[in-house]
C-alpha cells in the first residue's frame, strides 16, 4: 500500500505553510516522517493511504506491523473461455500480492456450467478473482484489477451502460463483493497479450484441468 504525507511547517515570524509529499511505500513514508518530527518545526503530521484514510506516525508504526501479517499490494489477472456446445465456462484468475517481506502468485481456475455467451464467462472469472480474495483475507485495500475485457471493466467503471439482464446481475454481485471486502478497485483494461496466465487456466478447466497453486516468487 501508498502513503503521502501530509504537515505544516512552522515558519519565521510564525507564518506557516502546508507541504504534501508524493505516493510512498510504508516504510520510506515513516522514515520521512520521523525525519520531519526531529525538526522541531513541523505540527500536524499526518499519513493518508489510497483509501484515504488518515494515520498518525505512532498509529502508522503499528500499521505496518499488521501488513506484515496480511496480504497486501494485490494486482488480480482474470479471463473466461467459453465452450459453446456445452455452455460451459472456464474462469481463471492469478493473483500477485506481498505478505511481509515476500512476493507470493496465487493461480487458480474454475468450471462453471450453464452459461450464455463468452461475455458472462468474463464476468463470472472476475467475481471468482474477488472471491479467492475474500479466502485470502483481504480487506480494505487498494486492488488492481486487470483483464482483456474491456466491456467489463468499463461497465464496471460505469463509463459503459450494459443492457443484458444476465450479465447485469453479474455486474450486481461483483460489485457486491467489492463493497463485502472494502476493497478499491482500479480497473485496467490490457491487451490479451498480457493476459496469458489467467487465459490458459481457463483454457485448462474447459480440458477439465484443475489447478489451485500458490507458490512465493524468488
């Protein structure tokens, strides 16, 4: 997770000014604040996070503790194929996220029946992303979300209207999930060719090929 800083500094003649730093990681943001205190000059200290939540540098110090224990800075990749004999889906979704110190990679699909059209498939691998975030312990963080469908995000986003009454209740439960979590989606929409690891694990669970792996990345 970012934090800014945000703190007045006093002046000469007690004229003061307001200063605001940029989006930091948790632990350059206490370093910078602890230098600022030791100036002597400097009230109201405060850190803002991406959900714009205010901190105290003492309340900040026992933040980072608890990110040390809980998955933090998640980015999801999600992707649905589509069996049109069999109105099957396949839904797939990696995830990136730290815990502490380390990098982990959660890899996972899932086979789903009865389906209409390609495009509930990419909405239901979503609501399946958001769902193995919930298993994860995820809560009240900034998330990027990204996909080859752009329908879907831009719907999502609300820049998009969307007229099918299937794929609206879809739109219902995932925002749904996103407002149980407390989550911050922001949604980037990217080309299939970034997209090739939740591609195949769909593709994997229309062969019947189930995979559920989390592994640290070295």
């Amino acid at each position: 997770m970012k934090f800014k800083l945000e703190w007045k500094f006093n002046g000469k003649e007690n004229k003061t000014a307001l200063f605001t730093s940029e989006w930091l990681d948790s632990e350059t943001a206490i370093s910078v604040g602890e230098e600022l205190e030791k100036l002597g000059k400097v009230k109201e200290l405060r850190f803002y996070d991406e959900m714009l939540t205010s901190w105290t540098l003492k309340e900040m110090r026992k933040l980072t503790k608890e990110i040390e224990t809980e998955p933090h800075d998640i980015i999801i990749y999600f992707d649905g194929g589509f069996n049109k004999e069999t109105n099957e889906a396949g839904l797939g979704a990696v995830i990136y996220f730290k815990q502490g110190k380390k990098k982990y990679r959660l890899r996972a699909n899932e086979l789903i029946s009865e389906m209409e059209t390609n495009n509930e498939a990419e909405y239901a691998a979503l609501h399946f992303a958001l769902t193995l975030l919930e298993e994860l312990g995820v809560h009240h963080l900034p998330c990027e979300i990204k996909g080859d469908s752009q329908g879907v995000l831009k719907q999502l986003e609300g820049e998009w209207p969307c007229y099918e009454d299937h794929l609206n209740r879809w739109l219902d439960r995932i925002e749904a999930k996103i407002e149980k979590l407390g989550i911050k989606p922001r949604f980037i929409p990217i080309p299939r060719t970034e997209n090739k690891e939740a591609d195949k694990l769909a593709g994997q669970a229309l062969e019947g090929k189930m995979i559920m792996s989390k592994m640290q990345i070295i």
